[in-house]
C-alpha cells in the first residue's frame, strides 16, 4: 500500500513539468504562459487543500484510530 502512494506521489514530478511545459508553449507569450501555469497551479492548491479539510477533521479521525484500538487484541 505505501508503494502505491509513494508511485501516486511521484507522478506529480512528471506531470507537473509537462503540464507547465505544455501551458507556456501554447500560449501568445511566455509571460502570459507562466501566469496561466501558476493559476492552474494555485487553483489545484487551494481545491485539495479544502479537500482535505473537509475529508480530514483530526478530532473524530483521531476518536475512530483510538476506538480501533480499544478494540483489537493486544499480544505482549
């Protein structure tokens, strides 16, 4: 299960410089390429950012892990 996150993760490594790439070449100047790259960038940065505060609220999160707990056997 950690390979496949850390495989998830690392795609970001490839995908972001083509995805930049990609938005600087096709647009009418350079500087206006760059702009739209770090709005594109910002925008997916704030959306998983609220993402995670919505899927994430470490009060109950933190309430379910130590319920799980209570519950599995403990051996010495």
């Amino acid at each position: 299960m950690v390979a496949i996150y850390s495989a998830i993760y690392t795609l970001a490594g490839i995908i972001a410089p083509v995805v930049m790439g990609s938005v600087i070449k096709h647009a009418a100047t350079p500087m206006d390429g760059y702009m739209t790259g770090f709005i594109i960038n910002a925008v997916v940065m704030v959306a998983s950012g609220l993402l995670g505060l919505l899927l994430l609220w470490p009060n109950s999160e933190r309430a379910r892990l130590l319920a799980q707990q209570a519950v599995q056997p403990k051996f010495a």
